[in-house]
C-alpha cells in the first residue's frame, strides 16, 4: 500500500511538472507570441503560471515523508470485559500497554451440612507489555471483572483519498493520467504555430462585410485622424484686447484656435477642410484629406503607403477615405490564397491576415482581392507575399469592395508577429 501511494504521488508531481514545463516552453522559445497578444497580462501571467505549478510539484516532492503521521499518532481509550486470564490483541501497530485490574469477586459455597457463605475479595495485577509497534506508548485501562474489548478506535488500516489519482482503480486512474498528459503533450509538439487553409477557409474566409466589424474604430483611417486630433493638445485663442472685448466674445473652437496658431507662426498651410464643424453638427468621421493620409501613414522609400490588410479592409465603409485612396499606390505583407468570389476570368488572388482579439482561438481572418488584370502568378497557398499596387474600389453585389491592383508581388518572410493584435 506504501509503495502504491508512493508511485501515485510521483506521478502527480510529475503531471504538474508536465504542465508548468510546457507553459514555461512557449514563453522562452517564443512560440506565445503565436497565441496571445503582446499587450496585457496574457503572457506574463502565463510564465508565472508554468512556474507556480513547477515550484508547487517540486514542494510536493520534497515534503512528501511528511505527508502523513504514521497509524500510532492517535490515541486510545480501551474498555476491557473478558475472562481475567485474557491478553489483549494487538491492534493497527503494535503498543507496550500497562493494565492494572482490580476484580471482586463473590462466591458462595455451600458445603455439606454446613451452609457456610464465603464472601471472597481478590485484587488482581495485571502486567501486559507489549513491544511490538511504532510508538512504545504506555497506556492505562481500568477493567471490570468481564475482559472482552469494546474498542472506541479501530486500528484497522486506514484509506485516505487526496486526489483524482488516489480515488478509483488503476483503470480510472490510467484514464486520468492520459486525458491530462497526452493532449497537451502532443499540442506542445505537433501543433503548428499557424492556421491551416481549412481552418481559415472554416472562419467565413469568402463571405467578408467590408468597412464593418468590431475592430472599426482601431483600424479606421478617419476614425484614427480625428482620434488623433482630439488628442493634440488645445492652443488657447490670442487675447483680445481689454479695450475692444465685450460680453460676447466667445473662444474659439479648438480646430480653429489650432488652425490659427499654425497659420500665425507659418509652419503649416492651412486647407479650410482642416477645421472641424461644430461638433453639434458632425456626426461622422468628417473629411479626410490626404495631409491626413500622409500624417498617419508610413511611406516606403518608393513613396507607397505602408498599409496593413485589415487598415485596407475598413476602407470599405468610408466614402470620405475612399476618395483620398483611390489611386494611391500600396504595399502590404501578407498570406495569400486563391480567390474564389467574383474571379471568372481568374485574374485575382485574395491576401489576408489573422486579427486576434483576446488569443489564437477567437483570431478571424481579414482579406482584400489583389487583381492583377490576367491570370493570376501561382503560389503556394498560406505563402508570406509582398504587394506593391495601386488602390482602388469596385461595387459588387450591395458592398464596396477594395482592391489592390497589383503591380509587383513577391514571396516573402513572415514578420515577427504572424497575427495581427
């Protein structure tokens, strides 16, 4: 039964070794920056996780002889009825006892003609050592005349259960073992650290809403422009003269006192499209300019805008973005695979890259078409290209969909995070 718990214990510890080993794994190799995103608590919390469980496993081995006391740590209280020629039993492990007994006895003798009654009263000592056992107690028992045990503690074997591996047969606990071990054992070696093509094709890869999605607002074009106006800092209005101010004099609205200052110290040519309406007027993104395109956006050395696929995806669903975009000419980095939607001619591949919210798990992809105005070059599907084209939207069906058309496509290496956060 030792040996048992013995063999059960190490395989727990090394279940939980398993598990914090593989958690430390992803964060040291790298491979985390596949499944969570780099911002947040995600990773972090994952590497002091893996350590928990290690340092736990390894507490656990440690401590194990002090696991549990052994069978003579507990007390006894023995009444005692039996023959006075009786020598207790041992129980769970062996004790030296120590019994005094005192007996009266009462008999009565009838003897011949003489009717004599003997009162008789014996005082017995009895002295029971027992040296077998783990502790050498002594205990005291005060027994009656009748010595037959009535035990308040049972000394037979005790079966403790601390844990799924301890509950059960060895069938049950084989199952355990398995369902805990072997997934993720196998997860942590075979599993590529990408989607395949099914899975993506899986996630509503032909069938996207264009300019829609929860993510609108980070990847917008005009939405970042006026996030980032909002944020510049407000240049208060030049003082009017004490002389010349009356009740009614107003300060101006932020656009406008910016759009003074920079027009004052002749850093900056004011477009009138640069100053905001009243914000009780506006009730979209406002107008888009391509000073705004080119404060925002990073240009290569050729001057193309340097734009990530879902950056092109939301375009879609803004006319005023639209217009500064079309006919600018593009480049992007990302997988590709065969367009199948609105491609008779065979003239078009669709390029995507994986946006995560949370993890891997909730990851979707985004796409745009790249045309490239014949029969579309072969590559190998989930190949890393690089796009150079200029930019330009097409209605199909009830949607505005953007497209690339391609003037330079080349395969490429994947960039540091494969999926977009």
């Amino acid at each position: 039964m030792k040996a048992q718990r013995l063999l059960i214990h190490l395989l727990s510890v090394l279940l939980l070794i398993l598990w914090g080993g593989v958690m430390i794994y992803f964060h040291v190799s790298g491979r985390v920056i596949h499944y969570l995103p780099s911002d947040g608590l995600f990773r972090p919390l994952m590497l002091i996780g893996g350590i928990g469980m290690v340092v736990l496993a390894l507490f656990n081995l440690l401590t194990y002889s002090q696991d549990e006391g052994a069978c003579c740590s507990h007390d006894h209280d023995h009444a005692h009825d039996g023959p006075c020629g009786h020598a207790p039993k041992e129980g769970g492990c062996g004790h030296d006892h120590s019994h005094d007994h005192a007996h009266e006895h009462t008999h009565e003798h009838k003897d011949g003609g003489c009717g004599h009654d003997h009162g008789h009263e014996h005082a017995h000592e009895h002295k029971h050592d027992h040296k077998e056992g783990c502790c050498g107690h002594e205990h005291g028992h005060a027994h009656t005349h009748d010595h037959s045990h009535d035990k308040a503690h049972d000394h037979a074997q005790h079966d403790h259960a601390h844990g799924i591996l301890e509950e059960g047969s060895w069938i049950g606990r084989l199952v355990a073992i398995t369902i805990l071990a072997v997934p993720l054992t196998l997860a942590a070696v075979r599993t590529p650290d990408q989607f395949s093509a099914h899975a993506i094709l899986n996630k509503n890869f032909y069938n996207p809403t264009y300019g829609t999605g929860a993510r609108a607002d980070q990847f917008s074009l005009a939405n970042k422009m006026e996030a980032a106006k909002a944020a510049a800092p407000k240049v208060a209005a030049p003082k009017a003269d004490a002389g010349t101010a009356t009740k009614t004099d107003k300060t101006p609205p932020p656009g406008v006192a910016a759009a003074t200052a920079a027009m004052a110290d002749g850093t900056k040519k004011v477009n009138e499209k640069d100053i905001p309406a009243p914000a009780q007027e506006s009730k979209s993104y406002g107008t888009f300019t391509l000073e705004d395109l080119k404060a925002q956006v990073p240009q290569s050395k050729e001057g193309n805008f340097i734009l990530e696929v879902p950056e092109l995806y939301y375009t879609g669903g803004d006319v005023e973005v639209q217009k500064v975009l079309t006919g600018q000419m593009v480049e992007t980095i990302a997988q590709v695979l065969p367009e199948k939607v609105n491609n008779e001619d065979g003239h078009r591949l669709r390029i995507f890259r994986m946006l995560v919210q949370c993890c891997a798990a909730d990851a979707r992809p985004y796409s745009v078409p790249v045309d490239f105005g014949k029969k579309a070059p072969d590559f190998k599907e989930m190949a890393w290209i690089k796009v150079v084209g200029k930019m330009g939207y097409k209605k199909e069906g009830d949607q505005t969909v953007p497209i690339i058309e391609a003037t330079k496509v080349e395969e490429t290496t994947a960039p540091d995070n494969a999926m977009i956060y």
